[in-house]
C-alpha cells in the first residue's frame, strides 16, 4: 500500500482532499507542506484524546505529567545551579587576580562581566521554577497538556491557511504568465 493511499483511508478523504494529496507528488502544490498538515491532524488528535478523557483519567495523566516534570525540573535546576555556583567560584578568582600590568585591566573587567551576566539572577530563577512546578497540582498539569495542544492545532491551522493563500497567488502567478505568453492549460 502506499503512502497516499494508506493517508487516504486513515483519514477517510474525500475525492477532492486525496487528488490534492497526489499533486504534491507532482509539486504542483510544493508550497503545502505535508509535515504541516501531518502535524495538524496530530495535534488535532491530541486535543481530541485529552479531551475525551475522563476526569479519573485526567487526574491520572496530570499526576503522571507532574511526577515526570518535577524529575526534569529538578534535574535541571540542580545542574544549573551547580554551574552558577562554578561560576561563582570562578569570579572570586578573577576578582582575587591581579593585572600583570595596566593593559590586562581590560580582560579582568571582561571576565567579571562574562561571569556576572551568567549569574544574573539566575540561582533565584531555577530555584523559583522548581517552587512553581511543585506548587501545581495534578490537573493543572493536564490543563497545561491540553492548552499547549489547543495552541498547536490554532497554529497550525493558521500556517496551513497562510500556505494555502501562498498556493493560490502561486497559482494565480502561473496562470498569469500562461496567459502573458499565450500558452493555454494551468
């Protein structure tokens, strides 16, 4: 079976939808992309599943979101804070460093301000993060599953819209030029 006819029957086409998914192989459509509308029907999918879960299932999902994201968070809270407090320990040596000579100042002000735009506020930052991921609960995980999924199908929608309008002026400015040259057919 091939691709298009194995597209066709999972997405139940119509005539019309499986003759446009064959003229991409034709590139008379080579500004619609499949990856989008592939990812679209994705994320059209995701919505739909969350959305039919039940409120069991949900509070299970988001438990199951919040346990993964508080291991992740944590990871990388601990390793970024590890690397402020290296930077940290780094600018104490720069500011202990005494120039060579008068021509260096330059480099030591470089340093300091290398290792101070790292460190910023960024100790507070991850540590803050961590406080925000633990302070949500379950099914504010979930909430956050199924907006991110909402987003993605507005999105995408909007990008195939963007192409399809970018299809027809293609076509309209191949049309254009047939007829400029006196060349009949689309």
């Amino acid at each position: 079976m091939t691709g298009y006819v194995q597209h066709m029957l999972d997405h139940d086409q119509t005539f019309e939808q499986f003759a446009l998914t064959c003229a991409r192989a034709f590139c008379a459509l080579i500004h619609m992309r499949d990856e989008r509308l592939i990812a679209l029907a994705a994320a059209r999918e995701e919505v739909a599943r969350l959305e039919a879960m039940t409120a069991h299932e949900r509070e299970v999902h988001g438990v199951n979101l919040r346990a993964n994201n508080l291991v992740r968070v944590e990871k990388l809270a601990r390793e970024q804070i590890e690397e402020i407090t290296r930077c940290e320990a780094m600018l104490a040596q720069v500011e202990a460093w005494e120039p060579p000579t008068p021509e260096h100042e330059g480099m030591k002000t470089f340093m300091r301000e290398q290792l101070r735009e790292c460190i910023g506020g960024t100790r507070e930052f991850y540590q803050q993060w961590e406080i925000d991921a633990r302070a949500l609960d379950a099914l504010g995980y979930f909430e956050r599953v199924l907006d991110r999924a909402r987003r993605e199908v507005s999105y995408h929608e909007e990008a195939s819209a963007q192409e399809r309008e970018l299809v027809q002026a293609r076509r309209q400015w191949i049309a254009d030029l047939r007829r400029s040259l006196g060349v009949g057919g689309e």
